[in-house]
C-alpha cells in the first residue's frame, strides 16, 4: 500500500474537498483525485460521494479513515521511539503550533517550560489558524496544538484535548485613555473605544454576549486576531484592551497602561491538543505541569474562594 495515497485521502476526508487538500498540500487537484482513485482501487470500493459542493466518505470511506489516522499515529510512535533512542546527545526538536487566536504572552509563558527538559531543545513554533494547526497534528508534522478552544467536533482528526487552564478579561487603558472619562468600571466601556478579539475567537464571541447582557454598548474601534498588535494599540491609547487577567501584572508594567477592571463572568480557556490520549512527551508534561500548577494556579484558586479574594482585595 502506497501511505502517500492515504495520506491525501486523509487531506480530502478533513477538508471535504479535492481543491482545498491541493491547497494545502501544494498539489494539482488531478493529481489528488488520481491517487484516491488508485487507493479506493486497491480497496475494492469508492471512499467518497459528493453531497452540494463537499465529498462525504462512504461506509468504506470512514472505515479507511479510522485505519489510516491508526497508521499514522503508530508511525509518529514508531519515530518518536527511535528519535528517543537516538538522541542521546542530540538536540530533541519540538514541533508546537500556536492559534492565532492565543495572546502571544500566554502562548510564551505555556511554552516556556519545555525549555527545562533535561536535554538540548530546538523548539519549532507555528502560528496558524486552528484548523490548520490540527491538520499537521494529524499527519504529525506538529507534536503540539496550543488552542484557546477544545477540539472541535466539526474536525474529522483523531486527538485529544488537554486543558490547561484558564483566565478572566483584564481590562487595560493609557493613562490618557483613562483620564478621558470619570465612570467607574463597566460604565467606562458604554460608548468607550474598545479593541476587541476576533469574532472568530472563542473569548472574543463570550465578550460580546457579555457585552449585551450587561446592556453596554461599546464602540469597537477595531478588531485583533493578533494579539500583539492589539496591545500596542492599547498601549498607545486608542482604545480599551482587553486581556488575561492572569497577566494583569506584567501587562501594565510593560505596556505603561492601568488596570481599570475584571470581567469576572467571562473566562479564556487554553488547551493543549495531541493525538495522544495519555502525555508522554517530556516537553508536553513541562507545559501541563507548569500551566496548571503555576500560571493559571492563581485565578483557580481565586475562583475556589471568591469570598476570600474580595477580602484580600479589600
């Protein structure tokens, strides 16, 4: 058996089209759809029907679908083992994609950890989309996906997702952003300039249903699926940031801009997805262990004793 065939007929099965797999793997559609034909000869039957625009998999399809995310998962084993085996000496490479969607802060502070495994590291970080990230993930170019959002059930990729931990929103402004308006928090965000995440964020969706059953109706300046840039807009006074709460500290000081409130009903969550069920990989355990044991410790424990922390806030 020929894997790359599988291999394009997993890129299909998870983009339910001929021209999107081409896309991503950089290939003629008919080149694609030639090699699927090959493998569902080799099968005895066809392993996918055209529904509207998208390709659905057959009963044989989803049944050759479940062998071939079992193949390449034995295969990634197979190269970790011998990776493992070898590397005594060696530099271990590790293979992390970030979604855009995770503050670049976060995603730094999760990362950082793997640093401390015992041998020497290389770390290979990519920033994408979600769905793509999990693409990798499944054919094993990735060892890790950071997400702030589960695997979601619309993507046909067999993993697992690990959480990790999460954070409330932070609301930030320069100092002459601040100075511009005498209501307390929220009031300060009806009609304030506000920068938002994403709409196709998780957080950035939770934020405008909070939005609407708080009755305020801020005036979004501008929309972020980077972070990064986000902060140095708020950082530069055009509008109220919004951030992990969890990093209150270490926003302020570094961007010079003031705390002015918690959006206590609305949490950022962050996971990490691997196609393994129980975590082996030394620098995933790193970053498990640190995340929930130190990062995100704080905002848990604040949240088990709500009454505690008002006290000590008072």
């Amino acid at each position: 058996m020929n894997y790359k065939h599988l291999h394009y007929f997993m890129q299909v099965a998870e983009t339910g089209s001929v021209a999107a797999a081409g896309r991503q793997l950089h290939l003629t559609p008919q080149t694609i759809s030639g090699q699927i034909q090959l493998l569902a000869d080799r099968l005895g039957g066809p392993l996918f029907e055209k529904v509207g625009r998208r390709l659905v998999l057959t009963d044989t399809g989803q049944l050759a679908l479940d062998y071939a995310q079992e193949i390449f998962s034995l295969g990634s084993e197979l190269e970790a083992a011998v990776r493992e085996k070898a590397r005594q000496g060696r530099t271990v490479e590790f293979r992390v994609g970030v979604a855009d969607a995770v503050p670049k802060s976060i995603a730094y502070h999760l990362v950082e950890p793997a640093l401390s495994v015992k041998e020497p590291l290389r770390i290979v970080c990519r920033e994408w989309r979600l769905e793509r990230l999990l693409s990798e993930l499944a054919v094993h170019t990735l060892d890790l996906v950071i997400a702030d959002a589960p695997l979601p059930p619309s993507v046909n990729v067999k993993a697992f997702s690990h959480r990790l931990g999460s954070s409330r929103i932070g609301v930030f402004a320069a100092p002459a952003l601040k100075r511009r308006t005498r209501k307390p928090f929220p009031e300060c965000l009806d009609g304030g300039p506000v920068l938002m995440p994403g709409e196709d964020s998780a957080v950035g969706q939770r934020l405008r249903v909070w939005f609407k059953s708080q009755g305020l109706h801020p005036r979004i300046v501008a929309e972020f699926d980077d972070s990064a840039l986000a902060q140095e807009f708020g950082r530069q006074g055009v509008g109220y940031l919004l951030a992990p709460q969890v990093l209150a500290p270490e926003i302020a000081s570094r961007l010079q801009v003031e705390h002015v409130g918690t959006i206590e009903e609305v949490e950022e969550q962050f996971y990490a997805i691997s196609v393994q069920r129980r975590i082996t990989h030394p620098c995933v355990v790193a970053i498990t262990r640190a995340a929930r044991g130190e990062l995100f410790q704080p905002a848990a424990q604040a949240r088990r004793s709500p009454a505690g922390a008002r006290r000590k806030a008072a």
